[in-house]
C-alpha cells in the first residue's frame, strides 16, 4: 500500500488568544507557497520525479487522488478537510478536486525552477 496519504497536524491547541496548528515538524523546505483555489476547480494531475510535496488546507475540503506510477492500480482517494494534509512523494501522480473555494498551504523540498519544472503526465 501507499507510503503516502493523508497527515494531520502534529499540534492542534487553542486558547482565549486562538488556535494554533502545527503543520509540519521533519523535512527540510525549501519551497513554500500559500494557494488560493476557486470552487469546482482542479489542481494537480501531474506527479514529480525528484520532489516531495505537501499540501495543507487551512480552509475548504478538497478530493484528492493518488497513483502510484510504478503500479498504477494502486490509487487512494480520500476527502482533505480544513487542516488536514497529504504527503505527495516522487512519482505519486496526484490530483485535487476543490469542493469549495479554499486556501492551503504548498511545501516543496525543491524549488520550483520554469526552466526545468519537476511536473509530469502519463502520455
């Protein structure tokens, strides 16, 4: 089975101040991007070779897919609420649904380069 899927926050504590929720504590970042996505819309589709990614949604639920490339009938499909993650390893083909207009926050351990970007399709 996967090696990959949904997280939760290591830290979830509130207060008459707030909440605080710690999203990751392990690996190391060197990428890290706060997405805004519309309703209906669709995010992904497209899996990495050399990066490892995670996706935290601080507001919405989103759908999410995975495949594995290297054995593709092994997929996982599973509904990410407000503060839940999934962890997105090389070669996991992934794809995200928004069931409604939400904001998350994007980790990378790889830089996004245009020059040579990480993403990928099955032709």
């Amino acid at each position: 089975m996967f090696e990959v899927g949904k997280i939760s926050c290591y830290m979830n504590q509130s207060d008459r101040r707030g909440l605080f929720l710690g999203l990751v504590n392990q690996g190391v970042w060197q990428e890290i991007n706060f997405v805004k996505t519309q309703a209906a819309q669709i995010r992904g589709g497209h899996f990495h070779t050399r990066t490892n990614e995670v996706i935290f949604l601080v507001r919405s639920r989103a759908e999410v897919e995975l495949q594995d490339c290297d054995n593709p009938q092994q997929k996982q499909q599973f509904i990410l609420n407000p503060g839940e993650g999934v962890q997105i390893k090389p070669y996991m083909l992934h794809t995200l649904r928004y069931i409604e207009d939400s904001e998350q926050i994007a980790l990378l351990d790889v830089p996004f380069d245009p020059a040579d970007p990480d993403l990928h399709t099955f032709t």
